[in-house]
C-alpha cells in the first residue's frame, strides 16, 4: 500500500467519536455503573448551579422502571435555572462548561459529565434527552429533547418549545433513558445519594427508586457552604507549554506586567526577580519571548521563592457540619471531625478533612467502611487505587485501639470519611474515581487522619474500657452474696457481716474502678 492510499484513509475524528469508543473512560464500563454516573453528574450539576446561585437546594431523583435493562432517570432541582441558548450545549455538546478554566473549587471540572450522560442514553436506547428549564419566574419554562451529533460533536434539538412550569419559580429537570441495572450496595446509587447527604446537610434531598420506594434525606443545615473566589493560577502550577502560551495570549504590555497581573501572588518586587533570574528584561514584550528564553523564565520562576496561593478559592465543609452529617446517616455512639490547614500541590490549593463515626450498630467483625470524597462527591470505584485508601491503610491504627494487619485497612465498628477539597483535584481518570498519589496530598491526608485517630483512642480508653471495668464490677456485685457465705465457712464470720464490708468496699472503690464512664469525651461528641 502506498502512502497516498494510506492518507486517504486518514480523517479528524471528534471527541464524541472519541468517547463512543472509548465510554469506560467517562464512568459507563457497565450497565449498574452507567446508572451511577448519570446520577452522580445530573446532582453535582444541579448542587453546584444552586451553590453558585445561593439558593439552598432542594434535590428530587428518581428512577423509573422501563423494563429489565431499560431505566428513566430524572432528577429535579430548584437552582436558577439555564437560559435558553445554552441548554442544547450543556446537555448536548462534550468538553462544553463554564468551570474548566476557573480556579476555584466546584464540583463539576471538565465540561464532560451530563453531555456523556446524554450521549451514553443516546447510544444504549436511541431517545433523546429531555430538559426543562425555568430561569424566571415570571416567564414559562423551556423544553427542550436532544440528540448528539456523534461526528460534529454538535447537539441536534428534536423539539424546543415553551411549557407551563407552575410549581416550580425557577430550576431544571433532567430526563435520561439508558439501558442500565438497579442493582443495592456499596457501589449503588443508594449508597451514593446517602453519602451526598453526609457531606451536603445544606441539601434537601428526596429518591425515589425502581421500586417507588420513598427515601427523605432532610437536610441538618440551612447555611449554605463558603461561596469560593475565582483566584489566577499560580506560577508553581504552571508547565512551560502553558507558560508559553500563557505569554502568547497575554493582553499585559511588558514580561514584568505580565508576571504581576496574569499570576496570583507575584510582586513588583518577586516579578523583578524572576525576570533578573531568568536573564530577560522586564520590559520585553510578553509575545516576543522566545521559546529558549521562555524556558529560562519557567526555571527562574521555579527557583523563586513564591508565596502559597491564596485559600479563599476552597471551601471545606468544616468539622461540625461533617459530624452533623455522619449523625445525620450513621448510627454510631461516638463521632468526632477534624479540618486541616489549607495546604499546595503543584501550585494549587487543596484542603484535607477528615470524620470518623464509631461502634452503635456498626459491625465491629469487619474492614472499617471508608467514605472518599472529592469537592463533596462521594468516590465509589477505584478504592485501591486512591491516595485516601493508601493513606488509611498506611496509617498505624491499633496506636488507636483498631485491629490491623500490616498493610491493610484496619477492622472495627468505624466509618471514615475523607473529604479533599481543591480548584483542581488531580483524579487518575476522567471517570473521576480515584484520587492521584500526589506525596503532598498523602501527607495531610495522614495528618488528619492521625487527629482523628488520636481522639477515637482517647475515647476508646475513657469510656470503652470503662465500660468493660463496669461489666467485671457488676459480675463482682452479682457473687457477693456466695463470697460472702463461703469466707463464713472457712473463717466462721456471720455471712450478712461479710457480706455488708464486701458491698461497702465495693461502693468505695466503683468510681474509681469506672473513671469517667460518664463524662462527655472532651475531643469528640457522643449520641445523644
């Protein structure tokens, strides 16, 4: 074959071509796991839209059966609602969104999510998505039924016409069909939605699954999170090719200009010293910087002392209202959370949180239960390749009363949750399951989780084995009376008399025996 018929066989293929082949990247490797991700992007929309609004959100899921493998998935916000001109490309056009250029903590990060979940309907069933959207209240709704055009990456509207919304002031409705299966467990929709509930008590949420069984999660808050700023990248996170870029496409006037106002955290006098490292004169003009001279300026500046990136672009949930939650959906007798200081990896801010719920009606013969979290998206897959299972697992727990084996994650009746919050978490996939190795993220993960674990054991000691000194008291109290009779035989003292000194002595040493059995644990919370 010659090179001319070989480049006749060659043309541009487009990135929903790309992902019609390739849907395992995007979470949909099979029927039980496609039902997951379309929930999960529909509902970090739609908390994301009313976070961004300051409109506390109130959640409607539903699943509908349609046949054995054939489910509707709907899901209902009050958010603001979307314009338009811009619902056929929200829901209808891959690598389409409004966050993947922001630094600032969101949820959604790349612009695939819902299209995906429309592409993937698409594909498995041949209906189109149907959107409705109320953006005034005052006005009627938009609805919307949308195709993908798998080769122009272009959506196709089947129907666009306005309707009467009355119930709702304003929100979105999201109706998906797909080929899929309902299946309860840890990796469900129903274990997604719980754990949503635990790191959103702002949120309202109602699900109604195929069986039309009814579940209310209440919400334990009605103050809504932190709203995060929107902050420049910071020169530590930026390779050369986008430094290169970033110089192409500046709007400054000088390199010096340029360093101070398209980065966060830059000087005059920083911005001098980069330009003074790499050998450039601060007043060149930004797009005349060579490509050798724009890799002296990406060493200088990796040789400068910089400050961290401002913080304000994260929002942790923060330690009350994680205990909240984890009372809110688990039933244990003793919860305690911890917030660590904001910390950087390549230049991004992240914050670690960690909670930890323990004993009541969890199984204290199995793996403690691990809750990831990423930007308060609950992870379900890809346990074991997650920097937050390498960081439990690492982590010295019987140093806290847990049983472990070396290597392993520890055994008890304990829920842990881990909650990372960033402007841009560094996930293995576009899947966003798992969390990367990164050695910074690691280490405050450990840190929090050592907090934690400090005061789970300091728990476990004060009123755990009180409790077990107060069970070998009650077993002493109960043989008194048959002590008693047998010191009387042998030493020929009246019984009641020996019997009275035993009781007395016993009552005298009770308190100290049990310890503060009754006193709150001053490092965390108890029932009640």
């Amino acid at each position: 074959m010659t090179a001319e018929e070989l480049a006749k066989g060659q043309r541009e293929i487009s990135i929903s071509e790309f992902f019609v082949k390739n849907k395992h990247l995007l979470g949909f490797d099979n029927p039980r796991k496609a039902l997951l991700t379309t929930i999960k992007e529909a509902v970090d929309n739609s908390l994301d839209a009313c976070e961004e609004a300051r409109i506390v959100p109130e959640i409607l899921v539903e699943i509908k059966t349609i046949s054995e493998d054939r489910f509707k998935v709907i899901v209902e916000d009050n958010g603001p609602g979307i314009v338009k001109e811009q619902i056929p490309n929200i829901f209808a056009k891959l690598l389409y969104g409004s966050k993947f250029h922001r630094l600032r903590c969101s949820r959604g990060q790349q612009g695939i999510g819902i299209s995906a979940s429309s592409m993937y309907g698409q594909l498995t069933t041949g209906k189109p998505s149907i959107i409705r959207s109320k953006a005034n209240p005052k006005k009627k709704a938009h609805y919307f039924e949308l195709n993908i055009d798998t080769k122009s990456n272009q959506p196709k509207i089947l129907k666009d016409e306005e309707i009467d919304w009355p119930e709702k002031k304003t929100g979105t409705r999201v109706e998906i069909e797909l080929a899929a299966k309902y299946q309860k467990g840890n990796q469900s929709v129903d274990q997604y939605l719980k754990q949503t509930a635990i790191v959103n008590p702002h949120l309202s949420l109602v699900y109604i699954n195929p069986e039309g069984v009814k579940t209310d999660f209440p919400r334990a808050t009605t103050e809504l999170p932190k709203e995060p700023k929107e902050i420049k990248p910071h020169p530590y996170g930026v390779e050369l090719g986008i430094l290169i870029k970033m110089l192409h496409d500046t709007k400054s006037k000088t390199l010096h200009h340029f360093l101070q106002n398209d980065f966060c955290r830059v000087s005059a006098k920083v911005a001098k010293e980069i330009c003074d490292k790499a050998l450039l004169d601060s007043s060149a003009r930004p797009e005349r910087i060579a490509t050798h001279e724009a890799e002296n300026l990406y060493k200088a500046i990796n040789q400068t002392k910089i400050m961290a990136p401002p913080t304000n672009c994260v929002t942790p949930i923060g330690e009350e209202l994680i205990v909240k939650g984890l009372k809110k959906e688990v039933d244990a007798e003793f919860y305690t959370a911890v917030t660590r200081s904001p910390s950087v990896y390549r230049g991004n801010p992240f914050i670690v949180e960690a909670g930890l719920a323990y004993g009541g009606s969890l199984p204290s013969d199995e793996l403690v239960k691990v809750y990831r979290f990423a930007n308060r998206v609950p992870l379900l897959y890809q346990l074991s390749a997650c920097a937050t299972t390498k960081s439990i697992a690492t982590t010295s727990w019987r140093n806290y009363g847990l049983s472990q084996s070396k290597g392993a994650l520890p055994a008890g009746p304990v829920v842990i949750l881990v909650h990372i919050a960033s402007v841009w978490v560094p996930f293995t996939s576009e899947s966003k399951e798992a969390i990367a190795h990164y050695p910074e993220i690691i280490k405050e993960i450990k840190l929090a989780l050592q907090e934690v674990g400090r005061k789970l054991g300091s728990h476990i000691r004060k009123n755990v084995k009180a409790k077990q000194q107060k069970e070998r008291a009650n077993l002493f109290e109960k043989y008194i009376p048959e002590v008693s009779s047998s010191l009387s035989k042998l030493s020929g003292e009246k019984k009641y008399i020996i019997q009275e000194c035993l009781e007395k002595k016993l009552k005298k040493e009770l308190p100290i025996l049990l310890g503060d059995i009754n006193k709150k644990d001053e490092k965390g919370t108890t029932k009640g």
